[in-house]
C-alpha cells in the first residue's frame, strides 16, 4: 500500500495523472447532461408559453433530438476511450507495485 499512496502523493505519478483525468472527463459528462437538461427544459418551456410554441417544438424538437442523441452517442464513444485509459494506467500501477 506504500506504493499507492506515494503515487498519489507523487504530482508527477502515473496513477495521480490518471486519477485527475478521470475526475475531469467525470466533471465534462456531468457539464454535458446538465446541458441537455437545461436545453430540453427550455424548448418545452416555449412550447408551454410562447403563442406559437407547439408549432415551433414540433419543429425545432426533431433536430434538437438528433443532436442529442449526436452527443450522447460522443459520449459512450470518450466514456470507453476513457475507461480503457484508466484500466490501462492501473494495470500499469499495478505493475510497478509489484516490481518494488
């Protein structure tokens, strides 16, 4: 356990590097959905309120959906490129443990 706790100590280690970039790719995702909600409130929001809003949510909705849906498939695509990285620095981490 030395070894891990030195790595996280170590602002140059392989394990800290890896453990900030998940947290940052975490902090992105979390900024990405909070963003669909808030754009998905908004459109449904003026098609409660504007006078011609029903018209314009059935038009606007289909496009706003297929962005999302654009952004969402991005996501699961930088989630596995993420989580592999990560697994890759851990097996890595966990190598070098075992070699001291």
């Amino acid at each position: 356990m030395a070894g891990i706790e030195g790595s996280q100590d170590n602002a140059n280690s392989q394990y800290r590097t890896g453990q900030e970039n998940w947290e940052n790719t975490i902090s992105v995702f979390q900024q990405a959905e909070l963003n669909w909600y808030l754009s998905a409130k908004d459109t449904l929001q003026q098609a409660v309120i504007a006078p011609n809003g029903e018209t314009q949510y059935q038009t606007n909705s289909i496009p706003q959906a297929n962005q999302i849906q654009t952004q969402i498939t991005n996501s699961e695509t930088n989630t596995h490129s993420f989580t592999t990285q990560r697994q890759d620095c851990i097996k890595h981490t966990n190598i070098q443990l075992q070699e001291t």
